[in-house]
C-alpha cells in the first residue's frame, strides 16, 4: 500500500550550532535536536508534489539580530543563517499555487525554555518573536486539508512587543517631580498674601537659568529625606523682598534660592543633607526653624 497519509512528502533538513547541517529528515520527524542545548540555525525544506499537481511552499525565518528575512522560495534555498552563530526564532510556511488549496502545511518549533509549541498551519508564525529564545528543533508535515494538529491551550507563537517608549507627561503647573510652580511663586500671588506687586514670576530670564538648579535639588532632597518639602519662600520681587526684610540684592530675587522646612528633620539635617546631597550652599536658622539653599559657597553654616 503506498503512503496515504501524505500525498505530499515534506524533504527537510536542519542546521544545528557545532554540528551543521543535519541528515534529510521526512514528514514529521525531527530535523534539529532537543535537551541539548544547542540552536537551530537554519533550515531547507522541499516538497516531493505527485505529478499533475502544482503546490510550492513559501519560507521565511526570524533570525536572531535580523529579525524577518525575505522569504525564499526554491528547494535549495537555505532558511535562516549559516556561519553566524545566530539562532534561528521563528519561522513562516505558506503553500502556493494551482493546487494549493487542497492542502494545508503544518509545522512546530521546540523552543528554548518553552518546548515544542503548538502546531501552525499555512500563513502562521511559528516559535517566538523579541524573547531572545532560540528554537532547537523544527517538525514539517503536508496534509489534505481537513486535518488540525493542534492541541487546544498550547501556544504556537509569541512575539513581546517592546512597549513604544511613552512622552513623559509634561504639565506646566509642575516645576519639578514634586514641585508645582505656584509653591515657588513670590507672596504676591499666594492666597494668604497676594500682595500684587508682581505676577508671582518676576524676573523671567533668570527664572528660566536659575531655578532649574534649585528645582533638581529639592525634587532630589525630596527622594534622599523621603519626607515631604514646605517650600516657605523661593522666589521673591523686589517689593516682597523689601517687606520681609530680606537682605538687598538677595539670591531669592534672582531665582538662586529657596527656603524650605521638613516636618521631622531639623534645619540643621535639612542643610546637612542637601549640601552632602548636591554641594549647594544651605544656611540653617535655629531660631526660626527654616533651611535656606543657594548656590555652592558658603557650606552648611548657622544662622541664629
Ligand atoms: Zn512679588
Ligand atoms: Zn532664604
């Protein structure tokens, strides 16, 4: 009785890392090698089609560091890499031609980590796609359609989307990862003054150049103390300044410092830690209870 199972043969062979290209294997039969470890690099595939009928096979491979090759279409054409110690990943079979439709071509990859995965049919992805798994062996068949060789809840193909890196989600209420501008404005716009002296961001050039190096020390201080960060006063107007006695010409009417209080830090920790943090200058007041940061100099010092 001649072979009824398979009008079609599939003629297939395997190339498997350290050993090379593997003996012609036949419907079904394994073509590369499992529980050793060792990669599957390529394949070649043939069909032996009765005569009279028209049915050719499509190839095409996921390679390692390539990703999709071209299909490849002829009986001696190589599918996957050899020479390049890349391992082969996935893999494509479609049948073409007059007669095609008769019949439905099956194959399954065993797969690092995974074993053999599901069988696919005709058009189908096999193996796995962005997890860096290499396949080890490759079974092919070539049947009247009509048949399924798959097993219900086994996977024949994966592929990890790498998710599209995201925008980081600028708001412009915000100066820092914690920080929103209307805790830095001057008193002038803050509910419990709004003196009016001034929009709350005077001095815009030096806002844009100066405050960028406050904000990253508070945002970082923030994280270092893990404590929440009272900012009582960064940038101050000319008039605001003058009101609360600040000291003519002071670093907070340009945007070059902040006062800040932690609830559980003393002020002298508060200065302690973000000058070892960042190396800015920070003044501490023991009286009042606040920590004031400005640019590098002065060290942690006291301020009765
Ligand atoms: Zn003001
Ligand atoms: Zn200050």
């Amino acid at each position: 009785m001649s072979n009824q199972l398979f009008d079609i043969n599939t003629v297939y062979s395997g190339h498997v890392q350290d050993i090379g290209w593997g003996p012609e294997v036949r419907n079904g039969v394994d073509a590369g090698t499992t529980g050793q470890s060792k990669r599957l690099e390529a394949f070649k595939l043939k069909l032996e089609v009765p005569e009279g009928l028209e049915v050719k096979v499509m190839k095409r491979a996921h390679v390692q560091d390539f990703g999709w090759l071209d299909p490849v279409y002829e009986d001696d054409d190589i599918c996957g890499t050899v020479g390049l110690g890349k391992e082969l990943q996935a893999i494509q079979l479609q049948l073409y031609g007059k007669d095609a439709d008769q019949y439905e071509i099956w194959f399954q990859l065993h797969v690092e980590n995974k074993g053999w995965m599901n069988w696919m049919s005709g058009g189908e992805l096999a193996g796995t796609v962005g997890l860096a798994l290499q396949a080890e062996d490759i079974r092919i068949m070539v049947f009247k359609k009509g048949v399924s060789l798959k097993t219900d809840g086994v996977v024949g193909f994966v592929e990890y989307v790498t998710p599209p890196a995201k925008d980081p989600v600028v708001d412009a209420n915000m100066a820092g990862k914690y920080f929103s501008w209307a805790e830095l404005a001057c008193d002038c716009i803050k509910p419990e003054y709004g003196f009016g002296w001034c929009d709350g961001y005077p001095e815009q050039d030096l806002k844009n150049q100066n405050a960028p190096y406050l904000i990253d020390i508070l945002d970082r201080l923030r994280e270092y103390l893990g404590a929440m960060i009272i900012v009582t006063s960064m940038i101050r107007c000319g008039d605001c300044n003058d009101h609360w006695g600040g000291i003519q010409r002071s670093y907070h009417t340009t945007w070059q410092a902040v006062d800040i209080v932690v609830p559980g830090f003393s002020p002298y920790e508060v200065a302690a830690a973000a000058n070892e943090l960042t190396g800015c200058g920070a003044r501490y007041y023991r009286a009042s209870g606040f920590t004031h940061l400005e640019p590098p100099g002065c060290g942690v010092c006291c301020q009765e």
